[in-house]
C-alpha cells in the first residue's frame, strides 16, 4: 500500500525576491499513473511550483519531491525522473530541432536515442522540419519541439505546463491521443492549461490553485458535483410562453422569443417536477436540451466562493 508518490509536496512556500508571496504552503501528493490537472488563475502560482520540481526556481521553504527525491537536494535523480514542457522558453539555443533533441538526450545520458527522436518528431509532425534551425519556426512549431524535448529521456512524470496555448487544433488532438498512450503505459502525467474543457476530458484528479494555495482538490467527477450542483435545462415552445408560473421564473436564466432556459438544481427542483409543470403551460414543448455540469462552472464556483470567503 505504501506505494513512493510520484510528486510529494509538503508546506511548500515561495516568496520571490522583491517579497511577492507566490506559494503560500501547498501540501500534494500526485501519485504514479495518474493523470492529474493542476488549474487556477493567472498568476496563482501554477508555473512557480512547477519551476520548483524542475529545478528551475528555488523554494523558500518546504519539502518537494520526486518519487521520493528531493528536487534540490537530489537533483540530479529527481530531474532524470521529470519530464518538463515549460510554459515559456527563456532562450532559443542556436541548434536545429534534431540537434535539440540529440543534445538534451545527451543531458540525459543517452547517446543513442535517434530511434525515440524520429518517432517523437513524427508524432509532433516535426519530421519535415527536423533540421530547421529553432530560431526560424513558429511558435506553435516551437511549442511541438518543447513537448518532445520534454519526452526525449522517456521520464516517469511529465509536466504538461500550458501545452496547447497556441497549437492548432490538429495538433492538439494528435498531442492529446499521444499523452494519453503515455499514460496508458503507466506514466504519470500533470497538466496546466486555461482550457477547462481539456482537463475535463483528460484529468482524473484536479488540484486548484488560488493565490498560491490548494483550494480544492479532488477526483474531477466530485469536484463537478461539488461546484455546480445545477444543471442548465432549455426549452423551445412552439410560441412564446408568456406567463411563467412563479416557481419558474426563480428558476429563469434567459428568454428570447419562444426559448427559455432555466437552472435546474436536482436538491430544490426535481427535474420531473419542472416537466410536469412545463408540460402544463398553454404552448407546446418542441425541443428540450439539459446542460450537464461542467469543470468551467465549478472553477468559477469555487473562486469565487473563496473571494466571498475572503471579504
Ligand atoms: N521570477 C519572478 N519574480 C518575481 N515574481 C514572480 C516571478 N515569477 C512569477 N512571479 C509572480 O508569482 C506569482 C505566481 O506566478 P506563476 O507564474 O507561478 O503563476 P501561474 O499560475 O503560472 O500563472 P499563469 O496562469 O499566468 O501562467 C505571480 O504573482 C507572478 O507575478
Ligand atoms: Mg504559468
């Protein structure tokens, strides 16, 4: 039972120079195979603890490690362990993208990794630019060759920090089927992204990250029952319903000719009740679309709980 997590976090605080509180004590524990979003705001302090497990960013204070390797202390074995797409590039090397590849599995220790370079290239769709200088590609092209140089060691953990921020949608779906095969396989993923719906698709536990700490953490199929109870149901009449009876109009979210929809919370109103009291109103019911929950609404629940929990 006492299986090594894969990403042990434990009061962990970062004030950057200047005295600006980016982690406030996060305590996460990520364990091996699992497909974990890590969501929050701009500037709640995703990036900071992710730079913290690379190694790129110091912590103040606080244990972080890798299957349990300390990330400084440890560093070279916590590293070899972690795969890292980084949000932003901070240099662009002078190399062209095979020789990017070659050099950070040189990093790695591996000299003979051509095999594992052509396939990652081909699953980026990087092939035909392979031997283009770095320098010369596009961003979204860019972003292909930080995925792969992230994979080139074939790590344990990857960390998925914005991946798909100005990828064209075919590659992002190629990147998805791919990360998802990684995962199969065993590997732990831990994805950034503002694209709520990507997570909702990919995830199976969600940290949020507010203000530098965890304000929810939870299986994704919880945390969607939890945010947002209601669901969002509706209706096209024939003609326009006028004259809602009171107990739906406190339901009402929006009307326009003969479509009305309604926030339906399973706890106060029953969905049957609803119909039985639609299906009594002088116009026809001739379309119904119910709304299932989403992760974009109990994302912006649970901020703003905290913000009202804060005043
Ligand atoms: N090098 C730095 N020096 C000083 N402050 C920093 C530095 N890097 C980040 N910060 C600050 O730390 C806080 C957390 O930033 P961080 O980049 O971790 O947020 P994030 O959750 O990744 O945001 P985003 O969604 O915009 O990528 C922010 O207030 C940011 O301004
Ligand atoms: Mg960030």
């Amino acid at each position: 039972m006492s299986e090594i997590p894969a990403i042990h976090i434990r009061g962990l605080r970062k004030t950057y120079a200047g005295g600006l509180l980016a982690l406030a004590g996060i305590d996460l524990d990520v364990q091996p195979g699992e497909f974990f979003g890590l969501l929050g705001p701009n500037g709640a302090g995703k990036s900071t603890l992710i730079n913290i497990l690379s190694g790129v960013v110091r912590r103040s204070s606080g244990t972080a490690e890798v299957f349990g390797f300390d990330v400084e202390r440890e560093y070279r074995r916590s590293r070899q362990l972690l795969g890292v797409v980084p949000q932003e590039l901070a240099y662009d090397p002078f190399f062209t993208v095979r020789e990017f590849l070659r050099w950070q599995s040189g990093y790695f220790g591996l000299r003979h990794n051509d095999k594992w370079i052509d396939e990652l290239m081909a699953e980026m769709d990087l092939a035909s630019k392979a031997d283009t200088n770095l320098r010369m590609l596009s961003g979204g092209m860019k972003r292909r060759v930080l995925i792969a140089q992230a994979l080139v060691h074939r790590p344990p953990v990857v960390v998925l920090d914005e991946p798909t921020a100005g990828v064209d949608v075919e590659l992002r779906q190629g990147l998805w089927r791919f990360i998802r095969r990684y995962n199969a396989e065993g590997h732990t993923v831990i994805l950034t992204t503002h694209y709520l719906e990507e997570a909702e698709e990919l995830c199976d536990r969600i940290a949020i990250l507010q203000n530098g700490q965890v304000v929810a953490l939870d299986q994704k199929e919880a945390l969607l029952r939890r945010g947002s109870s209601h669901r969002i149901l509706t209706v096209t009449f024939d003609r326009d319903p006028d004259g809602l009876p009171e107990v739906l109009t406190d339901l009402l979210l929006g009307s326009s000719e003969a479509v009305r929809t309604f926030r339906v919370s399973s706890g106060t109103h029953p969905l049957g009740d609803i119909l039985k009291i639609l299906q009594e109103l002088p116009a026809e019911i001739i379309d119904l679309h119910l709304q299932e929950p989403r992760l974009e609404d109990a994302f912006t629940d649970i901020l703003q709980q905290q913000r009202d929990d804060g005043d």
